[in-house]
C-alpha cells in the first residue's frame, strides 16, 4: 500500500531554516528508504516565499495570493511517497524521518486507490 509522508518543517529560525536535522541526515534517510525498496518519489520543496496561493469564489472569480500567509511558523517543505505493506509500518518510517524531530511533524495518508 502506497503512503504518503507530508513533512512539516517546525517553527523557522530568524534565517529561516529549523535547526533539528542536517543535510546528511536527509541523505541517509534517503539511503535507508532506498535500500529498503519502499521508495516510490519523493521531493523537497522550493523556498516558502516562492508559493502562491489561488482560491476560487462561488462565483467563479479566481484570488491569486503571493505565500500561503499560514497562521503557523509550521510549513510544508516536502513528501515522500513510499509503498509499505500497511500503516504501522509507514508509522516506522515516519517516525525516522528527520523532519519529524523537534518542533517538526510528519503526516502520513493512504494514497487514495481509484482502480485506475
């Protein structure tokens, strides 16, 4: 069964970047999910000052927003989807992924499976 690990970065720093894990570590975890044969893909994403937001009315009128202006200092920095045989298992490896460490969070969901 395929899941997918949404990492939420904690509570940016004044540089903004949260100090709880390092380049290597990442690297390993990489490594570790390769070698496990389970990684299906997986990115890290650009810069939160690079998002845009877009909502559309009832009326069908689009809003284009510069940033996703969350309430939080929480922020969605990159995923992995990794194919597992069942949850506790996608618990495991989300509880290794540096980006669960600290003030940081790691969500898990089923990929949704339309038959397709």
């Amino acid at each position: 069964m395929k899941y997918m690990l949404l990492i939420n970065a904690g509570a940016v720093d004044g540089n903004g970047a949260a100090a709880e894990c390092s380049v290597e570590d990442w690297m390993s975890y990489d490594k570790e999910l390769k070698e496990a044969g389970i990684y299906v893909s997986g990115e890290s994403l650009a810069d939160l000052v690079t998002a845009t937001t877009v909502r559309v009315g009832q009326d069908g009128g689009r809003t284009v927003t510069d940033g996703p202006f969350a309430e939080t200092r929480e922020v969605l920095g990159g995923f992995y989807v990794i194919d597992v045989p069942d949850l506790d298992v996608a618990l495991d490896w989300a509880a290794r992924n540096p980006g669960a460490r600290g003030s940081g969070s790691v969500v898990v969901r089923p990929i949704a499976d339309f038959g397709a």
